[in-house]
C-alpha cells in the first residue's frame, strides 16, 4: 500500500510539475508576442516618421532628402510597399531634376560662348 501511494503521490508531482512548466511556457510565449506587438508599434511609428518626412521634403523640391527618408522607411518595414513606390517616385524625380541641371548648364555654357564670340 505504501508503494502504491507512493507511486501516486510522485505521478501528481510530475503532473504538477508539468503543468507549471506548460504554464511558465505559455507565459514566455504571451510575454514574446507583446513584445512583439510593442516592436511592431515602435516600427509603425518610426515608419510613419520617414514616410511623413520624405512627403514633406518632396513638397518642397528638397528631392535628395525624400529619397534618403524613404529609402530608410523602406528598411523599416519592407513589407509595406508604399514607401517603396514613394521611394520609386523620388527617383524618379531626382533623375528628371539632374536632367534638368544638366540642361540649364548647357544652356548657360552655350550663352557664355555665343557673348564670348560676339565679342571677340
């Protein structure tokens, strides 16, 4: 008898252990998908930060700052793909606005030398 209560006695404390060891188990895993869920917040916001800082940029023809700010947004959260099509767009913009440099220049070469050679 005593063996046999003995024996029942050391299952409910296995039992007991097993179930505080689910428990502690449950609890890390809740504790992780909080954390989680703060991580993703705390990244939302950062995003939104860069995603708000490159529109404004881009309102006011700063396009090499949008370009950074969005580029920076995209290693946040890269599965969001809106600030990967700003970020196409800013590009886009910057290139046009080299492009547009490169032709005033020109211009104003060509001018320099057309004065150049009516005065010589």
């Amino acid at each position: 008898m005593r063996a046999a209560a003995k024996t029942e006695k050391k299952n409910a404390e296995d039992l007991a252990e097993k179930d505080q060891r689910k428990k502690e188990k449950e609890e890390q895993e809740a504790l992780a998908q909080k954390q989680a869920q703060v991580e993703l917040k705390s990244k939302q916001k950062v995003y939104d930060i860069l995603v708000d800082a490159g529109n404004s940029e881009m309102k006011v023809g700063n396009i090499d700052s949008a370009v950074s700010k969005f580029r920076r947004a995209t290693t946040v959260l890269p599965e969001i793909a809106e600030a990967k099509d700003l970020l196409a767009i800013a590009i886009e913009r910057q290139a046009q606005q080299k492009v547009q440099d490169q032709k005033d220049d020109q211009e104003q070469k060509f001018k320099t030398l057309l004065k150049e050679a009516e005065r010589g």
